[in-house]
C-alpha cells in the first residue's frame, strides 16, 4: 500500500516471468532454439516483452553438435527461474551431470514449472521428476524410455503431456506447440496466438504425433518368444485374427498369450494387430489411391466405419486428413 499526494491506491508490480533454457553437452539445435525465438518474441498487448529468456548451462561452453555455444548463466540461473525449458540431447543414454539433476531435483522442490523438449524427457525421467506421470518424447525414442523408465507412463501418441508443474513434449517441431501452451497458460489466447503467427504456426494442430511415426510395423522383441508369432500376425494383418486364431498359431492358451504380451509389447494380442493394421493403412494411404473403403478392407477391418474410427483413435487425425497431409 502506498500513498500519493494524500490519496491511498493499492498498485500491484507484475514482475516478468523468466524462463530459463537449460543447455546440456550434446544439445539439440532446434531444441535449444525453440523456446529462445518462441519465448523470446512473444509479446503482450501493451507491446510489452511477455518473457525474460536466459541460457544456462553447467559448462560455459556446450557443445551443440555442428558448432559450439558460450552460455551466460550457470546452473544458478535456473534457481529463480519460472519455468525452467530442457532440450534434447543427441545422445538420450549420455549420463547427465550429478549438479544439474540436482539443479532440475531443487526446483520442481521449489515448484518451478520445468518442461522438456524431444529428448529432454530422459533428462527429466533421470532425475526422478516423471515417476508415476504421463510423459512423452519423439516417438523413435519412446519405447527407449519406456524401458529405461518403466515408472513413467509413456504415451508416444501425442504433441505435448501437461502435467501442471510438469510438462514434456515429443520431437523436433512439438517443442512449439508446447511452448504456445505454455504461452496460452500464462497470458491467454490472445498472445498465444500472437506468438503462433510469428513462428508461422497454427495456435492449435489436429492430432498427435502419431501421425507423423514413419510406417513401419510396432517394434519385435528380437529373440524374445513372441518374435515369431508378432512376424505372422504382420504378414497376415488383412485377416480376421481372433485371439484363438493367435493363440493357436503361437502354441500358446489364450491366458499365456495374453500375459507374454503384455510382459513383452505392453498390450494385448488385438491391440498390436490393430497399430499394424494402422501402419499399413498409412502406408497405403501414402503411396495410394485406393479409396478409404478398400484400404479398410485390405489393411483387415471389417467395415470402413471402425477403420475410420480406429485409424483417429491411433493416429488423431481421419484417413483423409492424413492422406491430404501425407500423400
């Protein structure tokens, strides 16, 4: 409370908000980049800077791959940070300093927002940050993180996890719709989009990042004892499979089959055949013309309603918008 001039006004001081990039050994560019234009550029209405953005790093000098950056802050600039954003590295099993996992460990202590970037999960999971949430990375590094962190919950679906204090991203381009959210939360939809427009991006994108997993069939555990049976339930995709078709061609009961699967894909017998199913139909769909009805029927759906249905639960996006996307 202060008083002018004997009137008495109560006046807030906002201060700005700091975000606080952290620069690992190994960096990833764009990663690194992301968060600095984003954050750097958005704007409040008043023409105003939204963010202060600064660079931190546990070495003044971090390798980032092609060419080397000199950062200004050490570890202590994370510690009045607002949000604290960790790229990707280039290498996801590097182990990561002991001083900054207990930098990250002090500030979600404190509740600093702290989100990741990419690959900037597996710095996160390492810290013990991730236990018992639902995260997500680029979908090529997902199942790595799975089974290196299997007390996180891996969603290798979607853009961005909000977790509240807590947010992760997938890869590459996905930083920047986890930035806008960020942006979105702290100043509204109107400087969100402000900031979309300058990064040339739409505020909200259709779908995860599903759709962008190159098709390819789910991952084989090689040598495990599934192996054989996963490679026939692909190459035979355009069947009607039951559970007792699997079970019988893999020499299994049912309640064998199901409890090796889960153990060793982390779902069911039908579930797996329904993403092969997807990844054929995005393949067909890209290399293609065949209608949406006869790839439903090629990939081993029985009417095009449920392949429409499951190719937006598995993917986000319908067959069409993929195809217009993709082809």
């Amino acid at each position: 409370m202060q008083t002018f001039g004997g009137i008495t006004g109560l006046f807030y001081v906002v201060a700005m908000h700091t975000v606080a990039v952290l620069a690992l050994e190994q960096v990833v560019p764009f990663d690194l980049g992301t968060p600095l234009e984003v954050f750097g550029r958005a704007r409040l209405p008043d023409g105003r800077p939204a963010y202060r953005v600064r660079v931190c790093a546990a070495e003044p000098v971090v390798d980032a791959g092609l060419f080397t950056i000199t950062a200004r802050c050490g570890l202590d600039g994370l510690a009045d940070a607002d949000t604290i954003i960790v790229p990707g590295t280039a290498t996801v099993t590097r182990p990561v300093p002991e001083p900054v996992l207990d930098a990250l460990r002090a500030a979600a202590a404190a509740g600093t927002r702290i989100a990741s970037i990419c690959s900037g999960t597996f710095t996160l999971a390492a810290a013990g940050l991730l236990d018992g949430m639902r995260a997500t990375t680029h979908w090529a590094a997902a199942a790595m993180l799975a089974q290196l962190h299997p007390e996180v919950d891996v969603d290798p679906d979607v853009l961005y996890v909000d977790n509240g204090s807590i947010l992760t991203s997938a890869g590459a381009a996905a930083g920047l719709d986890l930035c806008l959210h960020l942006i979105r939360r702290d100043h509204g939809s109107a400087v969100a989009a402000d900031a979309a427009r300058l990064s040339v991006m739409p505020l909200e994108r259709e779908g995860g990042q599903a759709q962008f997993i190159v098709n390819e069939p789910p991952p084989t555990p090689q040598g495990s004892v599934l192996e054989p049976v996963l490679r026939w339930m692909q190459d035979n995709v355009e069947r009607d499979l039951t559970l007792d078709d699997i079970a019988r061609h893999s020499g299994m009961s049912t309640r064998t089959l199901l409890r090796r699967f889960r153990e060793q894909t982390g779902s069911t017998p039908l579930q797996w055949l329904h993403r092969a199913r997807v990844r054929q139909a995005q393949f067909l769909l890209e290399t293609t013309g065949h209608t949406v009805d006869r790839i439903a029927l090629q990939v081993g759906f029985g009417s095009p309603t449920s392949f429409r249905d499951r190719f937006k639960r598995v993917t986000g996006v319908s067959p069409q918008a993929y195809r217009h996307a993709f082809q």
